[in-house]
C-alpha cells in the first residue's frame, strides 16, 4: 500500500457518506422533521333543535304513513309529572298516550298518521284538593316562528297560541317543554322551540284542566 491510500480510502468513505445523505434526502423531501399534526378542533355544538321537527311537513304525507312515531318529550321544570299526548283522529292502539316525566324525559309511542293535530297536556300530583291538575301545552305561542326559542314572558304574555301540532313523519322526534309546577300544581306549559301547528288557537288563559282540544286532522 503506497502512502496515497490512505487518502484515497477516506475519500471513497467520504464519498459513500455524502452519497448515501443525498439519497435519503430523496427519500425524506427536505430533510426536515415532518410537521406536528394539527391540534384537535372542538367538536361542533349540538344544535338546540336537533331531532325537533321544526317545519311543517305535508299534511297527506302524516295522514298516509302506516308507520309509528316514538315521542321524546324533555320537559323541564316537571319531574314526575305526567304527559298526556291527544290523537285528534281515532287510531288502532292502546289508549291513553301518557308516561311520566323520569329524569326529565317521558317517551311516548304513537301511529304516525296520530301526530297531526295531536295535543298535549301535562299535569302534577295534585292540586290544593287533591286532584290531579293538567295545562294544555302551548306549542306555538304568539307569532313565534317554529324553531324560534319561547320564553316564560312571551308564553305568558301571548294573547292566543296554537296547541294542534302539525305533526311529523319522522319515526323518532323530539319534542322539549318547559313546565311552571309549584308543589304538584302545573300552571303553565309551552314547547320551547316553538312547533308548527294547525290554525286552531287557544287563550292561554283557558289552558287549564277544564279545556278539551278542538283539533281537527284537516292540517
């Protein structure tokens, strides 16, 4: 070995090294670390309404459906009160439509076709005599837009409000009231969002448990 092979042996390492760095630069692009995946964006609020039938749906539509609808009623404000949902036409299942409110919630099953002009009533333990005390529930106070929120003030200052739903084809819908009950006496009740209905109106001053429903399936 001559005394130049010492030199040449490190420049083919030398060569071999830089060879091999360019080539996992081929390998890796730029050579840089990979960027840190982006953070975790929040997922999206769950709308109010969500699962709420807020639009009217055709009324043929309801009253055609051979199917059934499974009624989420949230009502706030109401433990332990008891629902009553009012078909406006006859059906072929087992009446009445109630359940009681458990842990804010009362599930109630019914014919689709039943939905249209449906109304709802919502009542406490008892009253001062012992008797139970149900309000008809307001689904459309006012002029509220359906969808709209519903206050206590605009559900107790409204001179007339609608209380025939105008019903859906969904085959689960949910439906949010809010209750004013004091010791097992129900004063007001209201849907909040407001639902579409039917053009029958209700003084809201009459919703007591002398009121029978005069809805009509006409839509």
């Amino acid at each position: 070995m001559n005394a130049r092979s010492p030199i040449v042996i490190g420049a083919v390492i030398v060569a071999l090294l830089v060879g091999f760095g360019a080539f996992l630069l081929t390998r890796t692009g730029s050579g840089e670390p990979p960027a840190a995946a982006p953070p975790p964006q929040p997922s999206a609020t769950p709308s109010a309404t969500a699962g709420t039938p807020t639009a009217a749906p055709d009324p043929e539509e309801v009253r055609n459906n051979q199917g059934a609808t499974s009624l989420k009623l949230q009502v706030t404000g109401c433990e332990g009160c008891q629902v009553t949902a009012i078909p406006s036409v006859a059906t072929d299942a087992d009446e009445p439509f109630a359940a009681t409110v458990e842990s804010g919630v009362a599930l109630i099953d019914v014919p689709t076709p039943g939905t249209l002009g449906m109304s709802f009533f919502v009542q406490g333990e008892k009253d001062g005599d012992d008797t139970p005390q149900r309000a008809l529930v307001l689904l459309q106070p006012g002029r509220i837009a359906p969808g709209d929120p519903v206050s206590a003030r605009t559900a107790g200052e409204a001179e007339s409000a609608g209380y025939c739903w105008a019903g859906t084809t969904l085959s689960v819908a949910t439906l949010r009231f809010t209750a004013e009950e004091d010791k097992g006496v129900v004063s007001r009740v209201w849907a909040d969002p407001a639902l579409p209905t039917t053009s029958a109106q209700v003084r809201p001053s009459g919703s007591d448990k002398a009121f029978s429903p005069a809805c009509t399936a006409e839509g």
